[in-house]
C-alpha cells in the first residue's frame, strides 16, 4: 500500500502517516493490534515499537512480528527511557487516560516529538446537542452515552493548546480531522476553529529544546503556522 | 555419540551424549574446569540446509532433555509435549528444535552423579560449583558441534529463561531471537529461602552421607522428597491450590493423627516420592545453587541493560503469568525495562491465568497462541518458508 492510500479508512492514520519521518523510531501508545505501525513499517521503514494494554492486542501485534509491550499508557511511560524514540504517538486516546497532563509530558520525555490526536469538544456539533437537547453530547465523533464512555477527560481546542502552553510545548504543526474529509492544516488558537474541528491532530516538540533532530519543521508545506507564544503563567 | 529414539513415529527425532574431545573442557565461572565434558541432548525435526532453523529449548529447575519424548523413567510424555510437536507452536515440521540437559543434571549430562575421571569415583560433592553462565556455555560449544552458527531461537521459561538471557548476555551474535518465560534476572531473597530449605532438607537426611550417598549404595530419597515438596508449593497459586483441592479429605472423616488427611497433603507426598524415582539429590543442591547465584545485573555492573547492550539485533519475547509468585510479572517487566534501555526490540506480554508458575508448562491457550504467533513472524523474518 502506497502511503497516499487511504489506511482503513482512518483519516488520522493518513495524516500521522505523512507527518512521521522516514527510518525513525515510533512509538505506537495504544497500538490495538498494530495496523498504524504496520502501516509506518511499509509506508516509512520506521523502527516501531507498541504499547498495548489488552493482551489479545499484543498477541495479534506478535504474530504479525511487531515488537510491543504489554502496559498501560497511564504508568508505563515512566519506564522507557529518555529520548528513546523519534516519535510517540497517542492517537484519540489521550482523553481516556487518568493523568493526560503527566502522559503527554512522558510522551516529550521518551520521544523528540509526539503526535497526540484529540477529539474537540468545542466542535459546534457538541454545543448545539447541549444547547439544544440539554444532555451530554452524543455525536459520531464521541458516540458513547455518559455513563458507558471512555473518555473521562475530554477538551476543547482551546483547552489543549492552553495545556501545551503550560507544560512549553511548541506545536509544530496542527491539522482538522473530519472523517470522510481530507485533513485541515489549521491554526488551532483560532477561534473559528475551535467552532468547526471535529478532531485535531498535533505534532509536539518541546519549546526548550537544543537537541538536534528537535528542528522545527514545516511538515504541512507552506501553510501558514501558528507563531510561537512567550511562555505565560496560566491561573489554576 | 549419537543414537536415534521414537518420540514420535512422524518426526525425525534423536536422542544422545554428545561427549566432547579431550582438551576440550568447560571452563567454568568459580574457575574450575570440567573435563571430560558430556552433554545429554534430543533433537526434534530436521536442519535446513542454510541451517537458519534451529531452536534451542532450556529445561527448568528439575526438567531434563526429554522436552517432547516419552520420559524414560516416569514413561510420561516429556515436559514441554504441549508446545513442540507437529501442529504446535514449535513444530518439528517446520523447526530442528534442541533440547539438552543442562551441566550438573542427572539425565545424563556431567553432574555430581557422573564418575569423576581423575578418581574413578562419583563426583559427589566434589563437583564444582556451576552457574547459569556455565550451563549455557555448555549449550554453546554444543550449538557449535552440531554446525549451527545462530540459533533462530532460544527458548525456556523459568530457570530456562534465565538461560535465555544468559544466552543474550554472552552470545547475542549466535541468536536471532530469545523467548524468556515466567523467569528473573536474579534470584530475589525469597527465592534462594525456599532453595535453602530444600537443601536443609536433603542434607538433614542421614542417607545423604555428606553428600557420598553413592559410595554407600543408597540415596536421601526423603530429604528430597521433603524438599520437592516445599518447592512444588511456590509452583502453585494459592487459587490453583483453593480450586484443586480446597479442604478435600482422602476420606470420610479425619484420621485424628498424621495420615495424609487432606487431599493436598496426599498430592504433595506424592509429588515428592515420585521425584524422587528421577532426580539425583546433588544435582538438586548444585542446580538450586547455580539459580541462587544468578543476577545478570551483578555481572555487568550493577545495571541490568548493560546485559543487553550487544543485543540490539536480536528479537526478544518476555512473558510472565498474573498469578506466578515465584518469579512474578514485576520481575519481567525489569527485564523488559532493562531490553528498553539498552534499545532492544522487546515485545512483552502477561497471561491472565490463576495456575501459576507452573502455567508454562500446562494448558495455556494464551500462552500457545503468542508462542505460535511470536515464531511463525520470527521464521518469516529470518526467510524461512
């Protein structure tokens, strides 16, 4: 499969596909059963290495030979060490976890960059079902009722990128996830966008970084990235 | 020396001594050399002309070479015939599988029950000391004899484990992937307590003699009977034993004396006696010994992924069970720690299962589809049809 194809259908999929570096080492956080590192193994030659909490999940990764890890993303980052791989990736689940501050901070101690994708809950679908039906928001992107859904942690835009002002991360490039559509390159400090993203994709460095590999690059094109903000105290 | 045996009528199966040529002695870690050197060994399946197809399986504590063949003293299936036989995860079809018995066994490779040629006499305890090292050096100059000049796989779990990452340590150029089941990377204080009671046992038998029970024609069989006994315990969970055997009586009504009441107190007796038919009780004392003295992190300075530091290439499989207590999740996942470290492609899995250590070696679905999954990707890796 070329890498331009569309993999199983997940937009996210194509999109980290695009962004991730050929020959680099990955980390898949919640690798299921392993199709995105299949797909970065074929498509970019990377080093891949899983993390998975379910043990059937792992078994399927092994018999198709990917190396991975049976653990769970909210303790077990802790135990990989420092700058072990070029990329960590944490596709839509980073509103599941327990700690999301601490994981996403692990994931830019472990990896030179991370690509965290999370579902917005600022997206006009969700406030016009709270608006107008007066319950939490059933939508295709967060279908789960309350009581049964996994997303313990869910945030908006705006709420993400206050996160990664605080904890000084740079956001090197940010792209709109809409399923059936192509990705989005945005500004995700816009407030429109913060209106009509359904799902947002980043790549993550952190700010303070000399480290080389650690560039800042433009791996949208020529598209029109959010500028760097001076680090401010955010009130708690 | 080779002779063939029927493990199977449909696969080419041999068992036999390899003994080494003289001048050929094993070196050994206290410093003592062994020599003349024999190592007992069965193979299952057939060497492939690029010899890339070989797999080398560890016995545990008390196992021996006969990992898929009728056992020669019990007349039982060997220890590991659920996992290697044609249609299973190490099928013999497709795999050459080689099965030794470790230095200081009893099935018939050098031990403390071997006569010692400078004497004449059984070793006894004039046995050198032997390590975890020393065993798989062993296995190496045996790898070596037969042409292989890299494992596709070392495999074994427990004290085969530990083996496997001794192999890792020493030999990571002859392997292309090392699978370590229910093990450690050291010996934890528990561990060598229950080892020093098993000992204690052996030794307060008077038919042990100081260790010389073979000169006087008779054998501690209750000293070891005792000390399997303890050790068969730790190769339990405290459900396994719950489920089994609860507070069952032998029969109606209690005895009001010392009989074996309870039904776990009857299987316990029963597991030491029928040890004792195949295990030689020094080979017990020197093979607790060499796990006691086992910590892969001791011997490369205190940190563990210095162990690993040559092994990037290979492929390594840890695998731990949620209710072993012996040699816990914990401790794998130290292992798997250590292999990240060092930037070694580990994979790592723990199987949900209340039978315990023991798991490794009993019907174990989980354990038999991550096995087959993690070879079958590791032949195609290495281009094996």
């Amino acid at each position: 499969m070329s890498p331009s194809a569309n993999p199983n259908g997940r937009e996210d999929f194509r999109e980290i596909l695009r962004l991730v570096r050929p020959g680099a080492r990955v980390l898949d956080v919640g690798c299921g059963s392993g199709e995105l590192l299949e797909l970065l193994i074929e498509g970019k030659q990377v080093d891949a290495q899983g993390l998975e909490i379910s043990q059937a999940g792992v078994s399927a990764c092994l018999a198709k030979g990917l190396a991975v890890v049976q653990g769970d993303g909210d303790r077990d980052l802790d135990h990989f060490p420092t700058r072990a791989f070029d990329y960590a990736i944490l596709s839509k689940t980073l509103q599941q976890m327990r700690e999301p501050r601490h994981v996403l901070s692990e994931l830019l101690r472990i990896a030179g960059q991370a690509i965290v994708s999370v579902p917005n809950f600022g997206h006009w679908r969700m406030r016009a079902s709270l608006m107008t039906r007066g319950r939490m928001p059933e939508t295709r992107a967060l279908p789960d009722p309350w009581w049964s859904t996994p997303n313990i942690h869910l945030c908006t835009l705006r709420d993400f990128t206050d996160l990664c002002r605080e904890l000084e991360l740079r956001i090197d490039a940010c792209a709109a996830l809409s399923s059936g559509k192509p990705a989005r390159p945005i500004r995700p400090d816009g407030a429109l966008e913060n209106w009509r993203s359904e799902t947002a994709l980043f790549l993550l460095s952190r700010r303070h970084d000399d480290t080389p590999g650690a560039v800042p690059r433009d791996l949208f094109g020529d598209v029109d990235m959010p500028k760097p903000e001076a680090p401010k105290r955010k009130r708690r | 020396m080779t002779v063939t045996a029927s493990a199977s009528p449909a696969i080419e199966t041999h068992a036999g001594t390899h003994r080494f040529p003289a001048g050929k002695a094993l070196r050994l870690d206290s410093g003592a050399t062994l020599e003349p050197l024999e190592i007992a060994y069965e193979t299952y399946g057939r060497l492939n002309e690029a010899r890339t197809n070989a797999i080398l399986v560890c016995h545990a504590l008390t196992g021996d070479q006969h990992a898929a063949s009728i056992h020669p003293v019990t007349g039982k299936p060997g220890w590991w015939s659920r996992v290697i036989g044609p249609g299973l995860p190490l099928d013999p079809e497709r795999y050459f599988i080689i099965s030794t018995n470790v230095v200081g066994g009893c099935m018939g490779s050098t031990g403390p029950a071997s006569q010692d040629a400078r004497t004449g006499e059984p070793y006894g305890l004039t046995f050198p000391v032997i390590t975890i090292a020393d065993m798989v050096r062993a296995q190496a100059l045996l790898v070596e004899a037969l042409g292989i000049e890299t494992l596709l796989a070392v495999v074994g779990g427990s004290m085969g484990g530990m083996q496997v990452l001794q192999w890792a340590a020493d030999y990571p150029e002859k392997l292309f992937s090392a699978v370590c089941i229910a093990a450690a990377a050291r010996h934890s204080a528990q561990n060598i307590a229950f080892h020093e009671v098993g000992r204690q046992a052996i030794m307060a038998d008077p038919e042990w003699r100081a260790g010389a029970y073979m000169k006087a024609r008779v054998r501690p069989e209750k000293g070891l009977a005792v000390a399997r006994m303890a050790a068969h315990i730790t190769y339990l969970s405290e459900q396994a034993l719950q489920r089994k055997f609860g507070r069952e009586l032998q029969r109606d009504g209690l005895s009001w004396g010392f009989d074996a009441d309870f039904q776990v107190e009857s299987y316990l007796r029963h597991q030491g006696t029928s040890f004792v038919d195949r295990f030689d009780a020094n080979s017990y004392l020197y093979i607790t010994r060499a796990l006691d003295y086992f910590d892969l992190a001791a011997q490369h300075g205190g940190v563990l992924a210095n162990a690993f530091a040559k092994a990037r290439g290979v492929r390594f499989c840890v695998l731990s069970f949620s209710s072993d207590w012996l040699y816990s999740t914990a401790e794998s996942r130290d292992i798997v720690r250590a292999l990240n470290a060092a930037g070694c492609r580990a994979s790592f899995v723990e199987i949900e299962t209340d039978k315990g250590h023991d798991a490794f070696f009993l019907d174990e679905p989980q354990l038999d589809a991550t096995l087959r999954g993690f070879f079958a990707a590791t032949a195609h890796a290495r281009g094996l049809a």
